[in-house]
C-alpha cells in the first residue's frame, strides 16, 4: 500500500528500531512504547482487519503466534508478554496494517 507507513518500514523506506525480521514478518520497537518493551510484529503482506482472513492468512497468524512464542526469550519476554490486535479506530487501531502488540518486561496491569 502505497502510503502505509508499515508497509514503508517493511520496504526499508522508514527506519525503525528492527529487532527480528524473516519472509513473513519484521518485529521492531514501537515508537511509542506502553510498556518496558514494547515491541509491533508486522505481517509483510498488507491486510489491515481479522475479518480479511482467509484459510492462508488464518494458518499464517497462527505460525506469527508460534514465532512470537519462540522468540519470547530472546526478546527478554521470558517472565510473560501480553498481545494486543486493535482492530478499527474505536479499538486504537491507527495504522490500517494488521499488526501485533507485544508489551512486557516488567509486570503489567489491566486498566482500561
């Protein structure tokens, strides 16, 4: 997409704080961290909702959630992390990019 600010990371358009990167993904830090780390993983390929998915992009997300798991350690998440998918603009959702949230690092609240 043309003018999707994480579709100019994953192009190397934009710099960013790039942590983990393969064919499918780039996990960078977010520029606005809620969280000791704060962390966005980006699928490579541009769909913005959950409600895109087909039975690709479903068993997709499902090797991310396998991928995020097994890096958790080496992203100093081995005490626990929370994931966060806003999705529309109500939810927070301000980038029309699916991306995850990954917060930790130190012990996390539940407020609203």
């Amino acid at each position: 997409m043309e003018n999707c600010i994480f579709c100019k990371i994953i192009a190397g358009e934009i710099p960013s704080a790039k942590v983990y990167e393969d064919g499918e993904i780039v996990i960078f830090k977010d520029i606005a961290p809620l969280a000791k780390i704060h962390l966005l993983c980006v699928p490579k390929e541009h769909f913005a909702y959950l409600s895109e998915l087909d039975d690709g992009r479903a068993a997709f997300l499902g090797r991310v959630l396998k991928k995020i798991a097994a890096l958790a350690p080496t992203l100093g998440l081995a005490d626990g992390y929370r994931l966060v998918i806003n999705q529309g603009e109500s939810a927070g959702q301000s980038v029309k990019h699916l991306h995850i949230h990954i917060l930790g690092g130190e012990t996390l609240s539940w407020e609203k």
